[in-house]
C-alpha cells in the first residue's frame, strides 16, 4: 500500500497551497460528472415538490414548513455520504488513488479536499432548494449562525463515513453500502415523516444517529428559528469527530 501521509512537510503555506489546489480539482471533476450533478440537485427538488403536494404529515401542518429542512438535511446526506463515497471508491477502484499517494499529497489532505468540494456541491443545492421552497410558499424562520454549524458538522460526519467506506471497501461493495446505508438512515431520519411517528423503541435509536439529529437540528434553525437542541450538538459533533478521524486512520490508497 503506498501511502505519501509521512512526506508531508511541515510548511503550513505549502500544506494550504496543495489543499487548494486538490480542492480545486475536486471541484472541477465534480462539474464533470454533470449528469450526477443533475441528479445531486434534481431529486432533492423532485421530492419536495411532491411531498409538499401530498397529505402524509400532521393536520394543522404546512407541508412546506417541515419539508424544506427536512429535504435539505436529505440532500446533505445524499452528497456527502453516498455521493462522496462512491466517486471516491471508484477513484480507488481505478487506481487514481494509487497514483496520488505516490506524490506528496498526505491522506488528510486529500479527504479535506474532498470535503471541501462536496460543501461547494451542497452550498449549489441549498440555494435552489430555498428558491424553490419560497416559490411552494416557505417562508423561513432561520437561525442562520447555527443552521451553517450543523450544516458543516453534518457534512463532516457524513463526509467521514462516506471516505471510511470508499477506503476499506472494493468499490462494487462501497457501491451497494452507501446506497444501502442512506436508505436505513433516511427511513429513521425524520426528513420527511416526523420521527414522533416511528415506534418508540426506533426513535429512540434514530435519535443517536447523524441522519435525525441533522433533520431535527434543521428543522429547528430553518424552520421554526429556534435553538437546537443540546442532543443534536453532542450527536452531530460526535458523528463528525468520530467519523472523520476513522477515515483519515483507516483510509487506503489502493
């Protein structure tokens, strides 16, 4: 396994300057994949409309006010986990990893870029959701210092879990767990059926999990313009510590 983490020289500037410039061709191979692109922020938009549309969540309730934070919360995982994990994994898969970690690029570096890139994707879906939630008849409520703190905890935790998978997995089998992983997560998140209708003893789980504590975390700043709760904190900021250091210590080249 090659592995460049130990030729890292010790310069911040020339640390920075390769972030940088990793970041800025993470985001260019990203715009190259435009079709995933049209599907990053097509769905999100899809699902909104039609929930916004049908009678699934409580009486008295717009379906707008719950749904917007609750898709963008969906669209956060959707790129940072399964998106972000499974480009990584075929990148691995090809042996473009390979070809990385024979220069001096250090593995944290490359997955902060990485990172970097996915928050330039969310912030591009984000801004449309919020355009097209205001034309459904949202009118947001937002705490805005807090909403960008878990928006970055989620992408963290979310991101790390992503790499964890794209770096210890053949990239077929990334493929089937990060799918399969969004879909248990999104089921038990509360996005877009209020967890306080899922069993007890599941909702209990569910709320120790990045997926709710992102949508709940979310529905409190964007949409009621409350204070989040300590639960998401401790939960969002545990999932993105966590994660993130299993995937720079576990991450493989090849």
């Amino acid at each position: 396994m090659s592995d460049s983490s130990h030729r890292e020289p010790a310069s911040s500037s020339s640390a920075a300057r390769r972030l940088g410039a990793q970041t800025a061709a993470e985001i260019s191979m990203t715009l190259r994949r435009g079709e995933s692109l049209l599907l990053t922020i097509g769905i999100p938009v899809v699902l909104l409309v039609f929930f916004s549309s049908v009678h699934v969540l409580p009486a008295g309730r717009h379906p707008i006010t719950f749904l917007a934070p609750g898709i963008i919360a969906l669209a956060i995982m959707s790129t940072s986990l399964v998106n972000l994990s499974i480009a990584t994994g075929f990148e691995r898969g090809y042996g473009v990893l390979k070809r990385l970690g024979s220069t001096p690029l250090a593995r944290p570096t490359l997955l902060a870029a990485k990172v970097a890139a996915v928050l330039v994707v969310e912030l591009a879906q984000i801004l449309v959701l919020v355009v097209t939630a205001y034309a459904l008849g949202w009118r947001m409520s937002a705490d805005a210092g807090a909403a960008v703190a878990v928006v970055l905890l989620g992408t963290a935790g979310f991101g790390g879990i992503g790499l964890l998978m794209a770096g210890t997995l053949r990239a077929e089998l990334n493929l089937a767990a990060s799918n399969g992983l969004w879909l248990l997560l999104l089921l038990v998140s509360g996005m877009l059926v209020p967890i306080d209708r899922l069993p007890h003893w599941l909702a209990d789980v569910a709320r120790v999990l990045p997926s709710a504590a992102l949508a709940s975390a979310l529905h409190r700043s964007l949409g009621l313009g409350t204070a989040v709760g300590l639960d998401s904190w401790v939960v969002l900021t545990a999932w993105a510590a966590g994660a993130a250091a299993a995937a720079v210590a576990a991450f493989r080249w090849e």
